[in-house]
C-alpha cells in the first residue's frame, strides 16, 4: 500500500483511510497526494492517533479547504519549522500563512539561538526585520546567507541593528556582500564599525563620496580625517595623470 497510496484516487484513498490501518508516513502520503479531498483530509484530522504526528497536523493545516478554525487551532501546536513551511508553501490558504508567520513571530523570543540562526538562513520576507533588529551576531550573520536578502537589507542592518564588532568583521569578508559598492559605503558611515574595517572600506570609495564623508560632522573626527587624506590624495593622482 506505501507505494501505491499516491497514484491512487479519492475514492480508493478515502477507502484506505477508513480501513484504519495506516502508518504515519503512509497518512502523510494520502495527505500529500493531489486527489485528497476535504472529506478524506477530516476523516484523518478526527484520528487522535494520526494527529498525534505535527507532520500530519501541519500538513492539515496546509490542506486547502480544511475548515478554517480547525486549521488555525492547529498551529499553536506545532514546531517552528512547521509554522515556517506554512508560512511559505504557496498552497497555503492566505489566512493560515499570516496566522503561521504571527505564531512565528511570537515565538521568536523564546526561540533558542541556534533556533534563530536557522530561521535567520530560511526567512521570508515578513520575517526579515524583526530577525534584523537582532543584536545577536550569529543571527546577522546567518541573515547575510539569506537568499532572500537584498543589498538594502543589509545596508540597513549595517545603519540600524545593535550588532557587536564581530559581525562587521564577518560582513567586510563576506563572499557576497564585501563585493557591494553601497554596502562598503554603509560601512564607512557606520559610527559603530571597528575603524580598521571602516579605513579598509573607505579606500575603496569614490572621490566624491570621500569628499562628502570628510564634511559629515555626524562622524568621529579621525574618520572625516581619513576620508579627507583619501579624497586629497585622489585628486593629486588625478592631476599627476
């Protein structure tokens, strides 16, 4: 039956479900196949012994078409991981995916923090910011693997997350984001980078940036100063050539 469960039809899946006799992994087979109906999905949401599986619940919880408060009753009981899935598996029913992202979000404070740097390389967006707003560096730095993030999320970790002298270090090496012109710049204004990180990437501005970050009285003297040797050395080697 485990390998025939997903070519089969609704009526022979609602048929196997009746008999009763099925494992975990052949329950979450029934649920995974297209032909499962809403009837099928309720026959095995009323099994204490099949819901007694979050894989089983939050594939309910998933199942479009399930009945709403049901579906959202669910979600309290499962892992982070199965709230996350909710929350970005396309199929499921909008109201659901909002409710997974809010559970989400409120459990994030009790998250461990080896939790949290795996929700940091997985998130979405709805959950970027609150993740940003870390002064963890092993969750900022996980952020920066994020496929999802883009150049002005970092630049705006760089402008506004407490984050320790670390993970600056680790952002300047990063395979990825140490290349970004804007990201470099974000750098070089940042008050709270260690300043051997800001002189490196202020060497890699322009002229004119170096000009502007030499009159920003917002800035520590001795980084006005090093832009302002930097932009005079420039124009004398723009001249000389």
């Amino acid at each position: 039956m485990a390998r025939k469960l997903s070519a089969l039809g609704p009526d022979e899946l609602l048929a196997a479900v009746h008999g009763g006799d099925l494992d975990e992994l052949q329950v979450l087979e029934v649920l995974r196949n297209p032909y499962c109906t809403l009837e099928i999905a309720v026959q095995i949401a009323d099994s204490p012994h099949w819901t007694s599986s979050h894989g089983v619940r939050e594939l309910l919880a998933g199942h479009r078409g399930f009945p709403l408060a049901r579906a959202i009753s669910l979600l309290p009981t499962l892992p982070w991981t199965s709230l996350l899935q909710l929350a970005q598996v396309p199929r499921t029913p909008p109201v659901v995916r909002r409710q997974a992202e809010k559970k989400l979000l409120d459990r994030l404070t009790k998250m461990t923090l080896g939790e949290k740097v795996a929700l940091a390389r997985r998130a979405h967006r709805p959950l970027l910011q609150r993740l940003m707003a870390t002064s963890d560096e092993e969750v900022l730095a996980a952020l920066l693997d994020n496929p999802r993030v883009v150049e002005g999320d970092v630049v705006l970790m760089v402008n506004t997350s407490p984050a320790p002298p670390e993970f600056y270090f680790t952002l300047g090496r990063h395979h990825r984001w140490s290349r970004s012109y804007r990201v470099r710049l974000a750098l070089a204004e940042c008050s709270r980078a260690p300043l051997p990180l800001v002189l490196s990437a202020m060497v890699q501005l322009n002229p004119m940036d170096l000009c502007r970050l030499s009159d920003r009285h917002d800035l520590p003297e001795r980084i006005r100063g090093a832009a302002e040797t930097l932009w005079h050395r420039r124009r004398l080697t723009t001249v000389r050539e």
